[in-house]
C-alpha cells in the first residue's frame, strides 16, 4: 500500500507524488504496476539464479508454509533484540526476495518497506496487500528514498551478492535515522568459509548455463543427501562434509528436523544452487563493515563475527 509510505520517497529532491499509473517526482516519473513502483526492469543480473530459486521454490523459505520457526528464530537470534523492539518500527529491507524474512518482521508488528532489485511480483503473492507493507522495485544500490527516514534499516542474506558490496553497505546505512537500528549481514571473508568447496568450484559453475547447473544439481540430489547424512552423523564427519562435499543438508539443524525428507531435499537443492549459481559472493570483511559504521551510525553498534557469518548490529540500550 503505497499511498501509507509515500512520505519515504525522494528522488533528486523531489517528494513522490502519486498519480494514476505512476508515481512522480518532478519532471521524472515511475510506472506503477499492481501498485508497486517499478524504478528497475523486471529482470537483473540475477536472473537464472535468485530468480529461479523465486519462481521454482516460491514459498520453501516461509515459515508460515514449511511449519518451523526458522527465519523468525535466526532473525531474533542475529539481531538480538526483543520481538517488542520490532512493533511499531519502520524498516527498510533491502533485497526481500520471495519474502520470507518479510513475512516475519510483519508478524512481529512492524511496517515494512520491502525492496527488491527484481521478482517482487513473487514476494507480493507470498505476502499479498496489506497496510503495513509496501514492496518496492528497486536497486538497493540506488534507494529512492529519503536519508535518514526509517527506524531500522535490514540486509540479510544479500549485500555479498551484489556487484558492490562495500559501496551499497555505505549507502544503505544512510537511510536509517540518528537513534534507528540497524542489521547487515554477511558471508565471513575468513579462511573458515572462504576456502570451502563452494568458492574453489564458483568460478567455473558461475559461468555454466543456470538451467543445466539446476538439473544437474537436482539429478544427483538424491546420492548427494545419503553421502552427507552419513558423513553428519560425526563431527569430523560433518567437517569433511562442510570443506569438501559440495551439497547443502540441513538435516541435522535442529529448526529444520521436523520437516519431512521431501523438504529438506527441496532445501538441499535450493541452497546447493544458491551457492554455486549466484554472479557475485564477495563477502565483506570486518574491516569494511568497522568504517562504514564509523561514517553513518550515531548510535551503538557492534559487530558479531562468527565462523561462516559476520554482521553488523546495533546495540539496544537495555531497560
């Protein structure tokens, strides 16, 4: 629902102003389409891949639809703040995809502004028409929005996949207000997870036709999972299977053991592609998210660093 979120838009100047079909500002105008504006084409340098995995895999991901609580749980987890924090607050999430992150910070009260570079129209069935969500056709490297506006500005699961993570953490980060939060996340640039099976075989499967690596991929998912449930049932097992075997099980994570084999094959199959298929995974460093928060962040922050993951958060003022 646009017209709720229209004061958040600014381009060049400009404030949006609504009109049929379009939304204004100054003498540059935007299409309107199912009432999200659209400042991008419809497709990216993502499709093949994230818009696979969006089309082919549309509501694997929702909580609401898989019957766990894992993106409410690895959201409350990463950011460390109380569900209570969230009602109220408008945040700006940049790279929605299909929605599944959407959906809980929805559910945990708060107003959304969910952008995405291409594919919204798959976050909008997940999601459908409400007051507290506007979904937003757009390049997070390029927000049409005014500095300095939303309570919490969220990145998850995204900015290494950009062309430029560096410069969109700088710029994302200028959207949040003074006293607002702020969660960004990222793939560890650490030994750990950099000398993983994934990043020794991306720069061939990266430049392998998407269609071809998706069914060869799903063709030897079944094999695939047998190796790695077995090799999981130790831990030097499951650290072989970490560095060496190049396929996704989560069969033994504890959110995820309820689901039937039937889903978590499904799971294995789209995130095995999402490692392998994606143009870019350049993971930022400590160092790169330390100076952009230095530049932008009025409030305390911190940054979590953990053995695959690294993210930067503020930190709440406690009661």
């Amino acid at each position: 629902m646009i017209d709720q979120f229209l004061n958040f838009f600014s381009v060049d100047g400009h404030d949006g102003v609504l009109e049929p079909g379009r939304l204004r500002f100054g003498e540059h105008s935007v299409s309107l389409e199912a009432g999200i504006p659209r400042f991008t084409p419809g497709s990216s340098y993502s499709h093949g891949n994230f818009e696979r995995l969006r089309t082919e895999h549309a509501t694997l991901q929702l909580d609401s639809k898989n019957g766990t609580s894992d993106r409410r749980n690895t959201i409350l987890k990463r950011t460390g703040w109380p569900v209570e924090y969230f009602r109220g607050k408008t945040v700006l999430e940049c790279g929605c995809g299909a929605g599944p992150d959407t959906e809980i910070l929805l559910s945990m009260g708060a107003k959304v502004v969910a952008v995405d570079l291409a594919g919204v129209d798959v976050a909008a069935a997940n999601l459908g028409q409400r007051p507290e969500l506007c979904l937003v056709q757009a390049s997070i490297a390029d927000l049409p929005f005014k500095a300095q506006s939303f309570d919490i500005v969220f990145c998850h699961r995204v900015i290494m996949h950009t062309p430029d993570p560096k410069g969109i953490l700088d710029h994302i980060l200028r959207f949040v207000k003074p006293e607002g939060a702020v969660f960004v996340h990222s793939y560890s640039r650490d030994l750990f997870q950099m000398a993983r099976w994934k990043y020794a075989m991306r720069p061939l499967t990266k430049r392998i036709d998407p269609e071809r690596l998706y069914r060869f991929i799903e063709s030897a998912a079944p094999t695939m999972f047998r190796i790695t449930e077995a090799l999981n049932k130790s831990k030097v097992g499951k650290r072989i299977s970490w560095h060496f075997v190049p396929f996704m099980n989560y069969s033994q994570k504890p959110e995820l053991m309820q689901m039937t084999d039937e889903t978590l094959l499904e799971y294995a199959i789209h995130d095995t592609f999402d490692a392998l298929s994606p143009p870019y995974d350049n993971p930022l460093s400590v160092a790169d998210f330390e100076t952009a928060a230095r530049k932008h962040l009025k409030a305390p922050w911190e940054i979590v660093r953990g053995s695959a993951i690294t993210y930067l958060r503020s930190r709440l003022a406690r009661s």
